[in-house]
C-alpha cells in the first residue's frame, strides 16, 4: 500500500452486520472504515482505508465434497448422471467441477440429459464449475464470473469449487467515488497493479476487488485508496466522500452497505477576470460569452453570496452608463454549511475572493467634409451638430484632401456617445447653401444593434452641387 503523510485527524466508523447478512454467512460480518486527510497545502486530498471480516466464514456446516467429472465429450455424459446419484446420497451440497475440454458442447438429446444431471446436483444446494470451450456455459452455476472458467484454467475451476466446498465466501468489495472526488492517474494505476478493478460509471470513479471473506479481525482484509476533489468543486465541511452502492455484495448481491466516510475539504474558490469594450452611452454588459456576467466570472452559483464593490448587484452594474473605461470588483464570499464536526480534516470557515471587470468604454468620432469646385483655402464653414442628449458647435476648415484631390473643408468632433446625430451647415460655401445631414454612429440602420465597430461616422458635403 502507498504511504501517505497524513494529518493526526482521524474518523473510523465499526459497523456489525444485519440479521439477513448474519444469515448468508453464518455469522457476524463488521465493516470499519478510516479517512484521513493528507498533508497537501490545499486540504483537498484524503485517503481512505476499509477493512472487512466475518466472526465466522464457514458457518455451521461441514465442509462439503467436491466431485469431478472429467473427459471427452462420451465419457462427459454418463460421468454427470453417476455424480448426479452420488450428490443425492451426501448429507450437505456437493461442489461439481466438469472439465469438459476443447469439444463442442452437446447439442440435443444429449446436452438435455447433462443439463438434467447438473440440475439434481443443484436441487440439492449444490453448484456447478466448468472449464471449456464456447457453448459449456449452460452447465456452469450462475453468475457465470466465478462458475465457468475457459480452456487452460481448470486448475483455477478446481480452486473456486473447493473454496466453495469449504466455506469460503467470496465478495466483491466496491467503493463508489462520489461525484466531486476524483482518482488521479497515478492512483489508478496503482490500484490495478494490486488487483483491483478500477473504471469509470458517469461522472463516478468505481474500485472493486474481489476477496475472500477472512475471519477474524486479525485477518480482515483491507483496500486503500486515495482521493482529491475535482477541479470543478468548491469544497465545505462534511462533505461525503462515497456515493451510493458502495459495500460488500455476494454474488452480485448488496449483503453491507459501506458506512459513511466525511471529510472538510479546502475550499478552491477563484473568481475569473473580465472585460467587455462598449460604446460611449451603452449600459455595462451583464453577461459574457452566453452566460450571466457573475456565472462567467465565479462559476459556483447559490453557493455564493456575490456584490460588486461600491455599486451592489450585477442588476445595479447593468443599470450604469460610465462615461470612461472603469474597472469593477465582483467579491464571493463562501461560507460552508455546518461545523465540520465529526469529519476527516480541520473544519473550513469562511472564504472571500475578488475578480477584476474591466469595461473599456469607447467614443465615437464624427467627421464632417465638404467638397466641390470653388473652395478657396480662407473658406470657413460653421456647423451645429445635435445628437447624443448634446448640441456642439464647429466650424470646417480647408486642409489637404488625404485622397490627393482638390481641396476640402473639414471638422472633426469627438467623445460621442453612440446615437443618431444631425449636422446643419449655419452658413454658405463656395456660393451654395447645404442642407442638413444625419449620421449614425454606432447604430446599425438595419437592426438597431450598437456595434463599438461603427464608432466612425462620416458626413459629406458637396458645394456647389448635391450633398
């Protein structure tokens, strides 16, 4: 078993048996289980020890007879009808082993009479072993894992037969991982090197090994395992560590349920930073990538108490229009249900964390151009733009066509929020008079949508002619 540095804390629960278990092994069973926690920092790994035996494997009865039926699939026959008669004569069931080879199973008459043989042993308590080829199944006592064994293990069929003879019980011993555990690699690997079988049900890890059932506590057997909380949960006090059908079953039946093993994990609380871009007006964003803002950013739902520092809740933050790029700080705080008591670890008090949103708030720019024949570079053209809740004043100038033209006036007025905005020419220029124009910025004209990509707007005029 691989050793653990392990805290002094330490739950061990001794459970005896029911009556209906007491019966099916003829005796008392105790289960007892241990979970400590390991000395990792984060307090989110524990390892758990079961130990399992009965007062008294073999009961009251006396050690019963093992008849073996062996040879070709002639003799097979005749041999089975003969045991058959001599099991009738015993006092207790009979253990029969039949190693029936590489040949085909009998088919017709023939198979019917074996089959006939086989069911007198078992009316008589008794229970069939068989070792063969494909189609000798039939034969073998169920379930077929542990009766029927394939060609070359007859030594193995011999072996459960006379466990079975003398008494001897074996279970199998499950441990079913609950959902917010999980076995590493590394663990897995281990267990499978020590005979256990190890898979994957769900979201659950499940262990099982197959034991015979040992008397005495001196004897019991015992399994260790090691688990640590998954990535994806939060931690608390008097957590389960098992899920449900964990026990000791016989011959695919539940005999014990295994008992309760808790523990106080450390909480892993981490809170995701964001950030979003909005145009200048647009309320802040409450909800990221398809999700709500605090479950992108936090992830743990109910189990939070969430409020955004110097505003309150995300509903107030979506409330809020910023007039410059600002950065909010959502806090979680955790607190854990109960006191811990009584399960494996320190109890886990109350954890806060904070995660960063930042929300980069973009203006838009207006651009005013006027062209056309007969500009003269002292031409000055005054403008009023209203728009955005506001009314502003500029005045267009001549400067060089960026495009390698003639010459044009232009204006540029920034800082705006997003919106329709109208633009009137207050005078003349080049001999004409221009009428007003709009421009939407940051607005689809189509759907309405504010797009921080639509910041830009131009507005064009041409003296002389047609805006």
């Amino acid at each position: 078993m691989r050793k653990c540095v392990l805290f002094c804390f330490v739950w061990m629960l001794a459970v005896l048996a029911p009556g209906a278990l007491a019966r099916a092994y003829g005796g008392q069973v105790q289960v007892e289980r241990e979970i400590v926690q390991s000395s990792r920092e984060d307090g989110r790994e524990f390892t758990l020890t079961a130990r399992v035996w009965t007062e008294d494997p073999l009961g009251p009865r006396e050690p019963g007879r093992v008849l073996v039926a062996d040879g070709g699939r002639e003799e097979l026959a005749p041999a089975l009808a003969r045991l058959a008669a001599e099991a009738e004569r015993e006092e207790g069931p009979v253990c029969l082993v039949i190693l029936a080879g590489a040949g085909e199973a009998p088919a017709g008459e023939e198979g019917l009479k074996m089959q006939r043989s086989v069911q007198r042993v078992r009316e008589r308590g008794g229970q069939s072993f068989v070792c063969g080829g494909d189609g000798w199944q039939v034969l073998a006592s169920a379930p077929a894992e542990g009766h029927f064994f394939p060609l070359g293990e007859e030594e193995a069929c011999r072996e459960a037969a006379r466990k079975q003879a003398e008494g001897a019980y074996e279970v199998a011993i499950r441990e079913v991982v609950d959902g917010r555990f999980t076995l590493t690699v590394e663990e897995r690997e281990r267990l499978k090197e020590e005979g256990a079988k190890v898979r994957a049900v769900g979201d659950n890890w499940v262990i099982e090994w197959l034991a015979e059932m040992p008397r005495g506590r001196e004897e019991a057997w015992a399994g260790q395992w090691t688990v640590e909380a998954k990535e994806g949960f939060l931690g608390g006090n008097g957590v389960a560590v098992s899920g449900g059908g964990s026990g000791v079953f016989l011959e695919g039946r539940l005999v014990r349920a295994m008992p309760e093993s808790l523990a106080n994990v450390g909480v892993k609380l981490r809170i995701r930073d964001a950030e979003a871009r909005v145009f200048l007006g647009e309320t802040v964003p409450t909800a990221l990538g398809g999700q709500a803002l605090e479950e992108w950013m936090a992830g743990w739902g109910e189990e939070l108490d969430l409020y955004w520092e110097d505003v309150g809740t995300t509903e107030q933050l979506g409330r809020l229009k910023p007039w410059q790029s600002t950065v909010y700080t959502l806090r979680a705080v955790f607190t854990p249900k109960g006191n811990g008591a009584g399960a494996a670890g320190p109890p886990v008090g109350a954890v806060s964390a904070e995660g960063q949103y930042e929300v980069r708030v973009l203006p838009g720019v207006l651009q005013v151009r006027v062209e056309g024949d007969g500009l003269s570079r002292g031409d000055r053209l005054p403008l009023r733009v209203e728009g955005g809740g506001q009314v502003a004043n500029l005045t267009a100038r001549a400067e060089a066509d960026p495009q390698g033209g003639g010459l044009v006036l232009g204006a540029s007025l920034g800082g705006l929020p997003y919106g329709k905005y109208t633009v009137t020419p207050l005078g003349a220029v080049g001999g004409s008079l221009l009428p007003a124009q709009e421009c939407l910025l940051g607005v689809c004209r189509e759907d309405d949508t504010v797009d921080v990509a639509r910041r830009f707007g131009v507005v064009k005029f041409t003296a002389g002619g047609e805006s």
